[in-house]
C-alpha cells in the first residue's frame, strides 16, 4: 500500500476488522517510511460482472459509483448523512448481485434507489423520480407528488436510517 503521505511502498498493517456485515475489511495501517497512519478499506470483487441493460438495448457494466452519483446529485444539498448514501448503493449493488446473474434491467436499478429515496427523504425522491421516470409534463409530476403526500410515513423506520 502507498503511504498517502510520504509515497513510500512500506507499511504495516496495526489492526484488521470486518465492517459492513463483513463485506468490507477496514485496516488501520502505519507508514514505515514517515511513521504516520492512515485507514484502507477492502471490498471483495464480485467474480461475475453483472451487465447493465439500458433502455436502448446497450449494455454496460454494473458501476456502483454511478448510482452513487445519482442518489448524491438527488441528494443535493438535503440533511441526509453521506453514510446513508453509501449504504442505499451498497444494498442496492447487493440486493442485484444476489439476485441477478449475469444481466439487470435499468429499470429495476432505478426502482430500487427510488424506493430506497423514498424511505430516506421525499425531496431527494421527487428529483430522483423526476430524472429516472421522465415525467413529459407538470401533471405526472403533480400525480407523483400526490401519491407521495398519501404515503404514511413510518417514523421508526426513518429515525433508524440516521
């Protein structure tokens, strides 16, 4: 590991532990060269890369930092913590991987960050909901937003998102 600090390739690792549910291994780590210490995380690579159907037919690979930069850009300025946003494209790229094989309709990626916005934040979903589904005019928009207003929310399940 190159020292963020000192560029030496020279370190030693001072403590390892699982986080995330043990999908992600966090490990504290001291430079040799300078002395300073700084934290890496580890994510297992998945063996089969999921593709990416997108409405026109093309297929891409599955990039988790693109629904991350869709759920951030909905986000926008919202009070919602950067932690919660990791981890709705984190159990979105699970929820995929567990249960597709090889190929994820677009549709069903979007589907599942905007219910995941919903749960979070109605703001965040409705400029989430406005981009995914391309409302055509201010009356989808309006059916959207009325729909959402119908919805109870369930106060226990947001207070154990933050």
């Amino acid at each position: 590991m190159i020292c963020p600090y000192c560029d030496t390739d020279n370190d030693k690792v001072i403590d390892s532990r699982a986080s995330d549910g043990g999908k992600t291994i966090r490990r504290r780590r001291e430079c040799v060269g300078c002395g300073r210490r700084f934290t890496t995380y580890e994510r297992v690579e998945q063996t089969t890369r999921l593709a990416v159907v997108k409405r026109d037919g093309k297929r891409e690979p599955f990039d988790r930092e693109n629904v991350l930069r869709g759920i951030q850009a909905a986000c926008g300025k919202r009070p919602i913590p950067e932690e919660v946003k990791e981890r709705i494209a984190t159990e979105v790229e699970d929820e995929l991987h567990r249960e597709h094989d090889r190929e994820v309709d677009s549709r069903s990626v979007g589907e599942r960050v905007a219910a995941k916005l919903k749960d979070v934040d109605p703001i965040a979903y409705i400029r989430f909901a406005s981009e995914y589904y391309q409302f055509r005019n201010v009356e989808e928009l309006r059916a959207e937003l009325e729909a959402l207003g119908q919805r109870v929310p369930d106060v226990k399940e947001q207070q154990k998102l933050f």
